[in-house]
C-alpha cells in the first residue's frame, strides 16, 4: 500500500522515531513511547486515513477548511487530534509531511524538536 510507505518514511525521518501495531495499526512513537501519528486503514469506517496529534485549534482550522480531507477522529479528537483522509485524489505529500512533523513537534521533547531543520 503506496500511502502507508509514505507515511512510514515521513513518520521514521524524524529523530528518535519507532513503530509498532498499536490497536491492530501501524502508529509511530517518539522515544518509543508517546504516539503522534496513528494510521487508520478503514479502522472506524471505509476511509484510508491517519491521526495525529495537533496544536489546540488546528484540529477545527483544517476540519473547516477542508472537511473533505480532514476530521475529527474518534477516541483522540475530544484531546484536539486531527484525522487527514488518503483515499482523496491528488494527496500533497508536502503538506502531509508538514502535518506529521507538526504532530512530532507537538509530542516530542524540546531536545528532539531542536533537532529538526
């Protein structure tokens, strides 16, 4: 599946950065503990997407802006994380790996995010 190799290189190109099945799921961690990006192949519904975590506001920003390509998860969206659809046409990369590594600043330690370019 093209787009969870996508995510996974995004997700591992950050410092300190594992992976593991975390409620049947491929979800990434930073220092193998706390979870910012989540995959979610048609976990809840029939939707390809991910989860992750989100500066407060940024979750309603996106959600308003562009409901077709953003929502609010179950279990995770009450604590402001936001869920980014990947069965869309024309997916920017780009712009996913900038929501990933937002997501990374969010949850990692100040040590780690200085670490990024």
């Amino acid at each position: 599946m093209q787009e969870l190799e996508q995510l996974r290189e995004l997700c591992l190109a950050l410092p300190e950065t594992t992976e593991r099945l975390s409620h049947g799921e491929p979800t990434w961690f930073v220092r193998d503990k706390k979870t910012f990006v989540m995959f979610a192949d048609h976990h809840h519904d029939e939707r390809l997407a991910f989860w992750c975590a989100a500066a407060p506001g940024v979750q309603e920003e996106l959600v308003l802006e562009d409901p077709e390509r953003f929502f609010r998860p179950p279990y995770v969206g009450h604590r402001g994380w936001v869920g980014v659809y990947l069965d869309v046409p024309g997916v920017d990369w780009d712009e996913v790996g900038e929501i990933v590594t937002d997501a990374y600043r969010h949850i990692a330690p100040k040590t780690l995010v200085a670490r990024l370019p």
